[in-house]
C-alpha cells in the first residue's frame, strides 16, 4: 500500500502538462463546490480506505484522514483538478503542514476569499473548508 502511494506521487508529476493553467480564484472555488469535485473526492476516500496517504508513505504509519488533497497544486495545474491520480486522502493536520511547508501563499488570501463568499452566499460546506487550499 505504501509502494501504491507512492507510485502515484511519481505519476501525478508525470501528468503535469508543459503549458501551465491557471485558474482564477473564482474557478477554484466554484470547483470546489461542484458535484463534480464532491463525487471524486467521495471516490478518493474509498480507494485509500480514509487512510492519511502522506503519514503512510513518509512515516509508515496508519492514520485516519478525511481531507482530499491535491498533490500538485490545481492553481498551477489546473488540468489536473480532477485527475484520480493526483489526489490523495490526508489528514487535518499533515493537510495543514504539508501547505505551509510548501510555502503556499495562497493560504491566506483563499482562506479570506472563502469566508467572504460564506458569508455572501450563506454556503456551509465542510468539503469546501477542508480543501479550499
Ligand atoms: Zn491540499
């Protein structure tokens, strides 16, 4: 299992397109409440059995996760939002590390995004809170 995860980091790069595409913040977030992304991430959990893959092949350990993260960044490679193999179950806290050791800083300004949108739109969804970054 800890080889299977791996294998599909490896392949999640190999699939990166040379022309990036980025999408803008509206995109991502409209994205992130379609059914669309609800139906792969529900299909995510299942393949890795609600197991933190990132714990599984960096520390060999189980752990439950119930985030679905994007290995390669979907606001760099917006081509593969919706590629199986470039999504992995993790939890919370690896989530939230795994980011800010990236250095992602979109973090913030996506975190502030969002609760402007709740609060326009009234939209409460867990999904959209656990994988908005
Ligand atoms: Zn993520």
């Amino acid at each position: 299992m800890q080889t299977v995860a791996n294998d599909r980091r490896h392949k999640a790069f190999s699939n990166v397109s040379h022309v990036k595409q980025y999408p803008t913040e509206d995109e991502v977030i409209q994205f992130y409440h379609s059914k669309e992304w609800r139906r792969i991430r529900q299909s995510v959990l299942e393949r890795d059995h609600g197991i933190d893959q990132w714990e599984l092949t960096e520390r060999g350990r189980l752990i439950p996760g119930d985030t679905v993260h994007h290995i390669v960044e979907i606001r760099e490679h917006w081509e593969l939002r919706n590629d199986i193999d470039n999504l992995e179950t993790i939890s919370k806290g690896n989530h939230n590390r795994e980011h800010i050791e990236k250095g992602n800083k979109n973090l913030n300004k996506s975190r502030h995004k969002i609760d402007n949108f709740k609060v326009k739109n009234s939209v409460k969804s867990r999904d959209v809170q656990d994988e908005i970054f």
